[in-house]
C-alpha cells in the first residue's frame, strides 16, 4: 500500500516538474503572450478530448 502510494507520489511530482519546465521553455521562446497562447490552445484541446471521450458512450 505504501509502496502504490509513493509511487504515485512521485509520478505527480514528474508531472507537476514537466508542467513547469514546458512554461519556462515556452516563456524563453514565445513571451508571456505567447505562452498564454500555446497553453490556451493546449487547454482547450484537452477540455475538447475529454469533453468527446465523456459523450463517447452516446
């Protein structure tokens, strides 16, 4: 139990690190605008995929 829970731990901290180092990367080469932009863009493509995966039962 403790062993699944560690584990899990540390994939949500690998995750939240990939998280941060895509925006820094993103702010590097785009600019706060365009880091807005692109994680936009990202955001609703994401919201869009889980939107059709829970009508795709329908």
């Amino acid at each position: 139990m403790i062993k699944c829970v560690m584990i899990q731990l540390c994939k949500c901290l690998a995750g939240v690190s990939l998280l941060a180092l895509h925006l820094r990367f993103c702010y590097l080469l785009l600019g706060w605008i365009g880091t807005l932009v692109v994680v936009g863009v990202q955001l609703a493509i994401a919201g869009w995929m889980v939107w059709a995966m829970i009508r795709a039962p329908d």
